[in-house]
C-alpha cells in the first residue's frame, strides 16, 4: 500500500493539471479570504475577554463608557474671543455627532459664569478665569498657548466606532475655518489606536517588501548555481498568501505582534523551498523527471516534514500564552510553515514538470570560476570538520564552557525589564504618540483607575457610606491618586455637600441627577464605579498602585456582600507586566516538553533528547544577550524562547541525523562526527544565513516592540548555528561514550 507520499508524487506525475487544478483553487480560496483579514488594536489584543479580569473590563467598558477624545487648541492666546467663539462653535457642531455624549471645555466654564453667553473682552475673559478653581483652569486652560476641549462617547461604544468617531471629528474639524494661527489637533486614546492601526498596516507592507526582497538577494548569493533560482521566492510569497487568506477565514486579526510573524515566516519558508527545490535539481542530474519528482517527494517531503514539525511545536507552545496576540502570533506562524511546507511540496515538482525542467549546464568558464570560487567553501568545510573533531575529542570542557554561559545568561534574564506600556512600543516620532503626550504633560494621566462595587444595593446608607469613605482614604494615603468621582462624589453635590443618611434621602438626591450623568457611575442598584484619576507614571509604578488599591478595597472592611475590584485599562496593562514574565517561562518550557516529546515519539531512544541539549544552552544565550544590549521583555520578544526552540532543533536534528547515517555505514565516531558537520554544517549555515535576511528585515521596522525583535532573533538565529556546528558534536560524543552504539536513523533522508 502506498504512503501518502508515494500516492502524491504518482498523483503528480500522471495529473500533473489536476494536483494543479486543486492547488490554484486553495489558492483562490485564500485570495477569498485575504479580503476577510481585519487589523486589530485596543483591549482584545492584550487580555483574553473569556478570562474574568477580561470579563470585567469588557463589561465595564460596555456599561460605564468609552476612552475620551480631547482636541487641543493652539494659537498665540487662546483667550482671544475669536479663538473662543471658534471653540465655542465646533464644540456645538461636534454635540450633535452621533456617539458623543458631551463636549466640555473653558468656553462651558467661562458661558457658565457669564449667564449662557461668552464674554466679548479680553477683561472680562481674564476676571472670570482669575475666579474660577485653579485646579479647573490648569486642566482646561494650561497656559495661554493652549485649551484643550475633552469629548466624552456614549457608555459601551466600541474601539472600531471610536476611531470612525475620531474620523468624523477630523472631517468637522477640516471645514470648520479656524481663525488664522489657531491649530486644532485631535488626540487621546481613541486617536492613538487609529494612528497605530494606520501606522501598522503600511509597517506590514514594508516588512513583507523588505524580507522578500532580502529574500531575492539571499538566494541570487547562494542559490544561483540551479535554474530557477528565484522559484524559492515565488514559493514563499504563495505561502504567506495563503497564511493571510486562512487567517481571514478563520477570523485571526492581525496586530502588532502577529506583523512580526511574517518576515518570520519568510525566513523559515525559503529554507523548506530551497531544500525541495536542490534535491529536486540534484535528482534530475541523474535521471528523468519523474524520477526526480518521486524522489524528491517521498524522500524529501517525510524528511522536511519532521524538520517542520519540529518548528511549529515551538509556535504551538505559543497557543497557550494568557496575552491574545501572542497566542495569535504562535498560531499564525504554525499556519505559516505548514502553508510554506505544502506550497513547497508541490509547486516545485508540478512547476518542473510543467517548464520540463532542465538542469544548469555548467559553461566551459565555470572550471576557472570554480577554482577561484570553490576553495572557499572548501576551506569552510574543512574548517568545520577539523573543528567538530577536536569537540567531539574533548567534549566536556566545551560543554562545560558553553554550560557555564548559559547558567550566566539565565541569571542575567531575570534582570531583563518588562515593558507593557502600549506607548513605548509605537515609533516615538509618530504624531499621535507626541499629542497624547502633550496632553498628559497637562492634564496628568489620561487613563483613570475604575473601581467597580458590587452589592446588594449600592445605595444603601451603609454600602455609599463605604463608597465615599474608599474614596477618600485613597486621595489621602496614595499620592499618586490626583481625585475621584463616584456615585457617592455625585450625590453629595447634588445634596450640599453632604451625603444623606437615609435611604428615601438618598433616592431622592439621585432622582435629581441627569440620566447622562448617573449612567457613567451607576448601573442599576446592584453595581456602582468609582473613577480614579492619577498623574502619569511608569507602568511598574501603576502595577504598584493597583496591587495596593486592592488590597485596601480589602483592608477597609466593605460591608457584608460588598466587593470592589479593579479593572480598566492601566490595570489591564499593570497585570500585562506579570502575564509576559509568566507566559515568556511557560511558553519556554512548554516548547521543550513539545519537542523532547516528538523527538521520543520519533526515534524511541534515550539519545534523542541530544538535540534539545544545545537548545537549553541558546535559550540561556538569548537572556544574556537582552540584558547586555539593554532591551526589555515585550508580548513580542517574550516568545523568543518557544520560537528559538522551533528554529534551532532543525539544525541540531539534521546534524544528529547525519552523524547516526555515517555510524550505520560502519564508519568510526570521530570520524562520523567530522564528516556529518562538514556536510551539513555548510548547508545550514548557508540555509541559516537565509532565514537571517528574512528576520533581518524586522529591524527595518519604526515600531521598537518589532525592531528590537528582529536585533534578538538575528542573533538567535547564529547562536542556533553555534549550538549545532559546536556543541552538539560535544553533546553527541558525551552521549556515544556512554552508549557505545548507534542506530538505524528514522529518515536518513533528511541528513541530506
């Protein structure tokens, strides 16, 4: 009975149209669904909303209300009462959009103290600010460059609707005719996550453009000596088609983490297209084409699919990350190098068929050509085997060496720093970034820390009592903590100041309160929010604060079957600190359970935990070299250790592999060893330096969360070497010394 292999490559060369036929119809199936593909920003992509701190800030965004929008106004003096009857004006024409709840700003202040109407001078302008509350007049009016108008969304409107909102507000804003020397910005959080989605989607552009153009240059270097020699290219572009369409047919939205995985994809992919590409031009040298298409098909394809598989069980370790876009980015690269490994599969077989492909013939100058080329490689290969002789010799104090490094790095990992804050991810020229930070340079900190109290009945005497005590014990003992609004903060001023002490008082105060107002802070008489405002401060200092808010919602003794807790999005971003250092470990340890498993599974033998051993050293490797260059833990660089391991077993497995063959002919250790890295030692350092250009191309990127990944995983990617080409030689003598023989390799092919 034939192997699935066999039955493709009979299927291949006997219908070559069809095979062809059903490819360019999955083909076009994933044009289909690249038209589904969605970008994504916002809270979805940084908690998982199943989870109930997710639950919770979905239901209290939902309930409560939306991230506000400010426009800030800015002219020679924004008291001038012609900036201020604009202000006034658009500030009236942005009331009546749908979506926003309110618009306030100094005009509001300054009609409000004049009987409904601005003032027309200067000095009366100037009275009525001189009288108002100074903490009012430095949020509102920070100085006379510069008002700010603070535009507040209908409860529950969700981030798509608020960046469509901060369109229209742009769209009212450009036909509004401001007076001369008035600029008129719109930003705050809404109008950062529109920026960011702009930004992200002409970044995914570039980084696809940049990796496949290195790609092209990378192959014409070392792959120019076969015809074709861009058909690996081609291959590769067909493979992240196909990963956009599935992931718009399966609903995968891309975000700024997942942008990282496509010139990952391409680096990885190239390499499986030159493998089936090579073997197929090696086979055709000594035979016809259906020769070279059947065994390059069953010999090739078992061999690259363990390489395969061993690389997406390091992205499939990814899947189980509590931070949604880091699980998207695992399952978009295991996708990726199974569409990258099937394009290669058949494209490369059916396109040779289809061309009747012939091998280069090599051109009488190419003798001259060689003798000045080929020495090179020689001297490499030579190089190399020397080298894995002399490890192989004395293994121990290479590994021990090598050992002790990794011990260092994994010690020096623990001090790399944590990065969550969304702001230091994005490019620090990017506009939006630099008026958000003008705003909380003014206003303090955007983002408030909502509290959400659920009782029985929160507007029982005893219950607001609470509410209001909470409230003030915060302001007093935490000064990062600048005031608070709540249901009880409400309903004392509507009630002079004083909170009322029986339940018909306190009914009665809230029947007073506009609707509006009462729905930002009151959800029926089961659930109440307190809003607490903070001056802008480094995400550990937030963690801090939030961990402490906690605890006193605790320590304060809240009555029988009332509790508080906190959610919103600077708590959301505080846990994300504690989600990356957990999830960067697990993933880790989980990519090596995954591919100590496959290997046991595959070769039934206590030596076939030799490849994993190098890969224990380079994780070790890559925390040293964070903390060295100073970078910090992000939802990207947190599955560089799952993802090392997914890279670096193919080359530990080919040279493993080719080792045990060289054994099975009868050949002496020492000598197996030798000639296994001078074989395969060229072809994936060659196959290495390939998938470098790919990564090479994330380092071209204007976000710092995709740039410093693509600076750790270059270097990655030549520690991967290292671990292959030295220390599994060491690992492999260490082993055979206490075994003494050796063994049937399961797919000798893939040593080739």
């Amino acid at each position: 009975m034939k192997n699935p292999y066999e039955w493709l490559a009979d299927a291949i060369t006997n219908h070559t149209w069809t095979v062809a036929g059903v490819a360019a119809a999955v083909f076009v199936l994933a044009l289909f669904g690249l038209t589904m593909v969605t970008m994504e920003t916002g809270d979805d992509t940084y908690i998982d909303k199943n989870t109930p701190r997710g639950a919770l800030l979905a239901h209290y965004t939902e309930t409560y209300g939306s991230d506000a929008i400010m426009i800030i106004y800015e002219a020679d003096s924004v008291r001038n009462p012609d900036a201020l009857r604009y202000i006034d004006h658009l500030q009236e024409d942005l009331r009546n959009e749908r979506y926003i709840d309110e618009v306030s700003g100094v005009v509001d202040l300054l009609k409000e103290a004049n009987g409904g109407t601005l003032p027309s001078s200067m000095a009366e302008i100037n009275a009525i600010i001189e009288q108002a509350p100074p903490g009012m007049v430095e949020r509102m009016l920070p100085s006379d460059l510069m008002t700010i108008s603070v535009i507040a969304l209908e409860p529950g409107v969700g981030l798509e609707t608020q960046m469509r909102v901060v369109e229209n507000i742009e769209s009212a804003i450009s036909i509004s005719e401001p007076p001369p020397g008035i600029s008129v910005t719109v930003s705050g959080n809404p109008a950062f996550s529109k920026e960011m989605s702009e930004e992200m989607g002409e970044q995914m552009g570039l980084l696809i453009l940049a990796a496949m153009l290195l790609m092209v240059l990378a192959v014409l270097l070392l792959f120019s000596h076969v015809r074709y020699s861009l058909l690996p290219v081609g291959i590769v572009a067909v493979g992240v088609i196909m990963t956009f369409g599935f992931m718009g047919i399966f609903g995968i939205p891309i975000s700024m983490v997942v942008i990282g995985a496509f010139p990952v994809l391409i680096g990885i992919g190239i390499d499986y297209a030159i493998q089936f590409h090579a073997r197929f031009d090696e086979e055709i040298r000594r035979g016809t084409i259906p020769e070279a298409v059947w065994a390059t098909v069953t010999q090739m394809g078992p061999s690259v699919l363990i390489a395969m598989s061993a690389t997406a069980l390091g992205f499939i370790a990814m899947f189980f990350a509590p931070v949604p876009m880091v699980a998207d980015f695992g399952i978009v690269c295991t996708i990726g190098v199974a569409c990258c490994y099937v394009a290669a599969l058949i494209i490369v077989p059916v396109f040779a068929i289809v061309t009747r492909y012939r091998p280069k013939h090599e051109a009488p100058a190419a003798d001259s050509a060689r003798e000045s080329g080929t020495p090179i490689m020689e001297r490499y290969d030579r190089l190399l085997g020397r080298l894995a002789y002399m490890v192989a010799k004395h293994p121990l104090p290479v590994i021990l060496l090598f050992a002790v490094v990794a011990a260092g790095g994994y010690y020096l990992d623990e001090k790399v720093p944590i990065s969550s804050d969304e702001k230091t991810f994005v490019p620090d020229t990017m506009p939006a970034l630099q008026d958000l930070e003008k705003i909380t340079r003014t206003m303090g900190s955007t983002t408030t820390i909502p509290v959400v109290v659920k009782a029985d009945n929160v507007l029982s005497p005893e219950t607001l009592a609470w509410i209001d005590q909470f409230g003030v014990y915060e302001q007093e003992h935490n000064d990062k903590i600048t005031g608070v609004t709540s249901i009880a903060t409400l309903i004392r001023d509507y009630n002079g100041g004083v909170l009322p002490g029986t339940s018909e008082e306190i009914d009665d105060v809230v029947a007073r309160i506009p609707a509006s107002t009462l729905k930002r802070y009151l959800n029926g008489n089961l659930e109440a929010v307190l809003e607490f405002s903070t001056v802008d401060m480094e995400m550990s200092a937030a963690r801090d604060l939030v961990a402490r808010m906690q605890s006193d919602a605790v320590w304060n003794n809240p009555p029988a079957g009332v509790t508080g807790k906190i959610t919103g999005s600077l708590e959301m971003f505080a846990a994300l600190m504690d989600d990356i250092a957990r999830s960067k470990t697990s993933m880790t340890v989980l990519g090596f359970a995954f591919i100590l498993g496959f290997l046991l599974l595959v070769y039934r033998k206590f030596g076939a935990i030799a490849p994993v051993i190098p890969i224990v050293f380079i994780v070790g490797w890559n925390g040293g070299i964070m903390y060295l260059l100073g970078l910090d833990y992000t939802p990207l660089t947190a599955v560089l250790g799952s993802m090392t391991i997914g890279v670096a077993s193919e080359y530990t497995i080919l040279i493993m592999e080719r080792c045990e063959e060289e054994l099975a002919r009868g050949m002496e250790f020492l000598d197996a060893v030798q000639i296994a890295v001078q074989k395969i030692g060229t072809a994936i350092t060659a196959s290495g330096m390939t998938t470098v250009f790919g990564f090479a191309a994330l380092t071209l990127s204007t976000f710092n969360i995709i740039s410093n990944f693509g600076i750790v995983t270059v270097i990655t990617v030549g520690f991967s070497l290292v671990g292959a080409i030295v220390v599994m030689p060491a690992i492999l003598a260490l082993l055979y010394r206490y075994t003494g023989h050796s063994r049937v390799p399961v797919k000798a092919g893939l040593a080739e």
